[in-house]
C-alpha cells in the first residue's frame, strides 16, 4: 500500500487520463460512410419479422396484465435472454471491444463492473419483487407506505433514469447508424424512435421481450462466430492469440497488464458501487421480473441472464484481441495520417469503435459485415424499447392510475394512457436525440446508473428489507440521493468542465455513487427513525404481512396466462 | 410492543412457524454470504488493479499471458458460479420449505 499523500498525488495525474474511459464506452464523432445496402436489406429483415411479432402481439393483448407483464407467462430462460437483450447495448459491444483493441486489459476492468451487479440482484431483489410486486418496482416500494408520495418519488427516479439512458442511446443510435448504414443522422433517429413507439405502443411488454430475446440471439451468435473464427486462426490456443497480438501492439506486452484506467481507485470505487447497485435500480430491467410466473422463474432469469452476459464479455475480449490480429497488419483498413503514417489505434476507418465491425469484415466477408451492422441496430432498438416500456408505465400505472385517479380507473383506460405516453417519450426521445448530436453524452450513461443505484435502489431495498422505513423517510432520503447524484455529476468535470467550460471540477470525481448511496441510505435511516407520527406507527406495523409475502410468496400476484 | 399486539392471529401463525422461521434464516444467511463474497472478490479486483500493478503484470511460464487476465477472466466465472450456486440451493431446498409452508398456510389467509 502507498502512503496517502503518494496515493492522493498518482489520483491528480492520472485523473484526466481515467476520466474519458469511466464514464461509458462513448461513439464520439464518426464519419458518414457509404450507404451499406446489404447491412440495408438485413435490418429490413428483422424489422419485419419484429412487426409481425408486433402485430400477433397487439391481437392477443387485452389486459393490463399483458400489456405491462406479457401475462405472466415468459419462462425463466426466455426471460434470461430478455434480460441480456435488454442489458447487452451497442456501446458495450463497439465499445468495450474497442476498448480491448486500444489498452487490452483495461477492457477487462470495464465488463466486469457491468457483470457483477447481477449476482447482487438475484441475491437481494429478484425473488422478493416478484413476491410483491405487479407491474413496476414503484409496486413494490409503496406496497406499505403511502401511495401518492412514495409512487411519485419511484415515477420520478424512473423517468430521470430513463431519460439520461434514453438521450444516450439515441445520440449513440443516431451516429452508429450514420457509420454503419450511411444514413443521415436525423433519419436514424426517427427510424429508431418510430420503431420504438410501434413496438410498444401496439405490443406492450410482449413484443418488447421478443425483440429483446431476438436480439439477444442475433448478437450472442454473431459474437460466438467472430470469436470461435479469431480462435480457429491461433488453432484454438488463447495464448498464441495473446502473443501473435502483443507482438502487432504499439503497447507490446503493456496490453497484458493494468493500464490508465483504474489509477484513481476512489473513481473506480465508486463506478463499480454505481454499477453495481445502479443494475438492481434500473426500472426497465426490474420491470422484468414480472413477466415471469413466481420466484423460481425470477431466480432462473438472473442466472442464465448473469451466464448470458459473461459469456458475452469474455466475446468481446477475444474480439478485441481477434481486432488487433487481424485488423494492425492489413493496411487498408486504416486510414494514413496527413504526415502519411499510419497510426494503428488512432487511424482506423470509421474511427476505433469500428473495430469489431471491420473485424466483422476481416473473418467473414461483406455479407457477415452486413449481419453484424443489422445487429448492432437491433440493439439499439432492444434497449430503447425497453427505457420507453419503463417510461410509459411509470407515466400510466404509478402516477395516472395511483395517483392522479386514485385506484378509480378501468384497465383500458390505464392501458391507453401508458401507449400514448409511449407515443410521448418516444417523440421526446427524437427531439433530444436531435438537440444533444454534437454534446458529450458519454457520461449520461453513468449518470444513470449513478441515480438508479442513489434512488431507486435504496427506496426499494430499505422498504424490502428494513422494518422501520417510513413513507417520510423514503421519499427524503430517496429524493436526497437524487438531488445529490445529479448535483455531484453536474459539478464533476464531465459537465462542469467539459460541458459548461469552467476552469476546474468543484466535484474531483467521475461518479458520484460513493457519496450519494450513502447519503440516500442514512437519510431514509435517519428520518424514519425520528418519525413518530400515527402513519409511521400503522406503516412499521404493517412491515410483518408484507414480510411473509416477501419472504414466501403467499398471496403473490399469480402467473396471468388464459 | 404494540407492533405485535397489532398482529392479526394468521401474521403471528406465520411468523411462529418453525419452517417459516428456518427458511427465512437460511436463506437470508446464505444470500447476505454471497453477496459480501462477490463485494469482496470484485472490490478486491479492483484494487489488485490498482495498487498491485506489477502482480497483475506477471506473465505465466514462459507465455504472454499475464496474472491479471487471468483473475479477470476468473471474477467473471465466479460470479455466474455464485449465481448457479444460489439457484441451486433455492431452487430445491428453500423452495420445498416454501411450498411445504404453502401447504399449511395458503388456505384460510386472511391477510
């Protein structure tokens, strides 16, 4: 171990080096290319079959039940694979492999943050929101504190946590498809966000797992065929591939090891607590877990989700490495510098982020570069479907039907109210697509994580699992670690320096999650404890029914199948 | 005191049950186990990154291959291995316990 102060001074200089990769895999800037009509012809493919999905989703969707829940009657490994469809973006997969093919290693560091918040999930939350829950995590957390408050603060947290994950995967889409189809950037968007609305607005939760699951299929496929032909071309050895690449790398053996990237353990700290609390907040993957008929299918669900996604990074590592193979030596994939040198991390054609699709390329011709392209759309269409679905629940079934009509609505009516609120947030989702193309968007990601894991979680895990919560204590604590999440990132440097162009970050580190998790938690703790009106004794009283329904299910909402 | 008082007789039958009273501790031991378990590998990782850089840098035999990927690409295993683990456990044994207190609770709830 360092001394303090040598530890304090390596956070100060390495922390300008770290800041870029800690807040998300980012697409950056990108060039237009030449329009893709293979890539073209695939998509189209996928769009129709997801709308005939659609359509025989909309036809068999009466209830509210379906159009939240798909029923009742995913199974635990289709939900699994919804899970990693929904979870699995194209930043991860262009990202990460990007990542790999600059600094090796580091890549590593980065998939494993986003993995180890599933065991937790499953651990903590998974059977218990099954348990208790109907339609959204707000359920949940309001299911013995008081309705209004406690629904208003979960809609809020959602919607906040959608809209920063929505902007970025739009802005993401837009520039992705801008590079991989040639279509200009406006058009991707509304493509993407009218395809989003159809999906859920006339299929519900039906059509948005199918698409999830039908993308998971496609990527995980894709993938595995990249990685086993990398593979194949080193007879199958991990280690001739790692030499062959530090051998090509301008990092040489460096590639093996632990580079910039967690030099400031204080920020990595604290994105890996965003992470991996951030996963057990996010609504759009807690409102999975009503899909599936009772405990053992929600427990199924996180382990082949948790597999799926393993299995998907340790992919991406070898694709990677596969990029460094067999992208550095063949010159045409690189673009000279304006002294005529190429430089093989910076020169790429499309920039970095293209590695895995020119690899794509490289290991199966134009038609698997086409497949690959159309999949990374699907993507992106998997996950906005999913934020929007969240979006437009929290809209209709928490503050509509709980708090602005008070119970007093017809199922049809709330249904109706949750597919033009996804009608809404889809137009939205266009506009700040289209306003935020040439900001920095690459820490909205973490952003999001960093209020789902300051928020959402410790609403719902104190309400689960602490018998003195209180609706008072709840909804402060919960509304503190709001406030302090986006005030910290404003204040960091992501968008007080980068975005608002002062000097120097008032908050010195790239995520608030350290700070603004524990602030949540003893505010909700604090609060609950000095709460002694009637409503908190009834609430504490009222813990023991919701405790044994928790713990075993008696009286859980059961499977909806007809 | 009062809290229990307020206890309807079915919530006091429950949570008296020595089944119900075994589930609960079993299962919430096991999962609080798990989860500081994957807390201390992934924290532990983190700052073997950190502060251990020469470790991780180690190459194995004679290979390229360094200590690092290889705890890497072990952290990832571990976690799916902690998740099967889990399931494994719940799946059979908390489950038959659940379904056993079903079976002298469901009926006649009152909640």
């Amino acid at each position: 171990m360092r001394s303090p102060r040598l530890a304090t001074a390596s956070i100060i200089t390495v922390l300008s080096a770290n800041l870029a990769l800690a807040a998300g895999p980012d697409l950056g800037q990108v060039d237009r290319q030449a329009t893709n009509y293979i890539a073209i012809a695939m998509f189209l493919t996928f769009v129709a079959g997801t709308l005939v999905i659609t359509y025989r989703a909309a036809r068999a969707s009466k209830s509210a039940a379906d159009f939240y829940a798909a029923g009742g009657g995913i199974t635990g490994l289709q939900n699994g694979l919804a899970i990693a469809g929904d979870y699995m973006s194209a930043a991860s997969f262009l990202g990460i492999s990007a990542l790999v093919y600059t600094s090796g290693f580091d890549g590593l560091i980065y998939s494993i943050g986003f993995l180890v918040g599933w065991p937790l999930v499953l651990f903590l939350i998974a059977e218990r929101l099954r348990n208790l829950g109907k339609f959204t995590f707000a359920d949940v957390a309001s299911f013995r504190l008081d309705q209004t408050q406690v629904r208003i603060l979960s809609a809020t947290g959602t919607l906040v946590v959608v809209a920063f994950y929505l902007i970025a995967q739009m802005v993401g889409a837009g520039k992705l498809i801008q590079l991989l189809f040639g279509l200009p950037y406006l058009y991707a968007i509304i493509i993407v966000g009218g395809l989003m609305i159809v999906y859920v607005a006339f299929g519900g939760m039906k059509a948005t797992t199918w698409v999830q699951i039908i993308k998971a299929c496609l990527l995980l496929g894709g993938a595995t065929f990249m990685a086993l032909m990398v593979l194949a071309a080193f007879r199958f050895s991990p280690e001739a591939l790692f030499a062959r690449a530090v051998e090509l790398h301008p990092r040489e053996q460096a590639l093996m090891a632990p580079g910039a990237m967690v030099a400031d353990p204080i920020s990595a700290i604290s994105l890996g607590l965003a992470l991996m609390f951030g996963t057990a907040g996010l609504p759009h993957i807690l409102m999975r877990f009503f899909t599936v008929s009772d405990a053992k299918a929600a427990r199924k669900s996180v382990f082949y989700a948790t597999g799926f996604i393993a299995y998907f990074y340790i992919l991406t590592f070898i694709i990677g490495f596969g990029a460094i193979t067999f992208l550095m030596p063949d010159a045409s994939f690189f673009t000279p510098g304006p002294d005529g040198v190429v430089n093989r991390l910076t020169g790429m054609i499309g920039g970095t982020n293209m590695a895995a699709i020119h690899l794509a390329n490289a290991v199966g011709g134009s038609y698997f570069l086409g497949f690959i392209s159309a999949v990374a759309f699907a993507t992106i269409l998997a996950v906005v479907a999913g934020l929007t679905l969240s979006g437009a629940s929290a809209v209709s079934h928490d503050l509509y039907a709980s708090v602005i009509a008070r119970g007093r609505v017809s199922e049809t009516r709330e249904v109706n109210i949750s597919k033009i609120s996804a009608v809404v947030i889809g137009v939205v989702a266009i506009a700040l697509g289209y306003t935020f193309e040439n900001q920095n968007v690459a820490f909205m990601v973490g952003l999001a994580f960093a209020i789902a894991a300051s928020c959402n979680f410790p609403v719902l895990a104190m309400s689960i699992l602490w018998r003195g919560t209180t609706t008072r204590g709840a909804v402060v604590g919960g509304f503190l670690g709001l406030v302090s999440a986006v005030t910290m990132v404003v204040l960091s440097k992501a968008v007080w320096v980068d975005t608002f162009h002062n000097a120097t970050a008032i908050f010195p580190y790239d995520n608030p999650a350290l700070f603004s998790m524990p602030i949540a938690f003893i505010g909700i703790w604090l609060v609950s404890r000095s709460d002694t009106s009637t409503r908190a004794r009834a609430e504490t009283a009222a813990f023991e029914a919701q405790y044994i329904r928790s713990e075993t299910g008696i009286g859980a909402t059961g499977a909806h199948i007809h | 005191m009062l809290d229990v008082q307020r206890l309807n007789p079915w919530h006091e039958r429950v949570l008296g049950n020595l089944k119900f009273q075994q589930l609960v501790r079993e299962r919430s031991g096991f999962a609080w186990t798990l989860s500081a378990v994957m807390l201390l590998v992934y924290c532990g990782f983190i700052l073997l990154v950190a502060f251990a850089k020469n470790t991780m840098a180690t190459r194995i035999g004679t290979g390229v291959t360094s200590v690092g990927i290889v705890i890497g690409l072990a952290v990832i295993v571990t976690a799916f291995l902690l998740t099967g683990l889990y399931v494994a456990r719940a799946n059979t044994q908390f489950d038959k316990l659940t379904e056993g207190l079903k079976r002298d609770f469901d009926e006649g709830s009152n909640r």
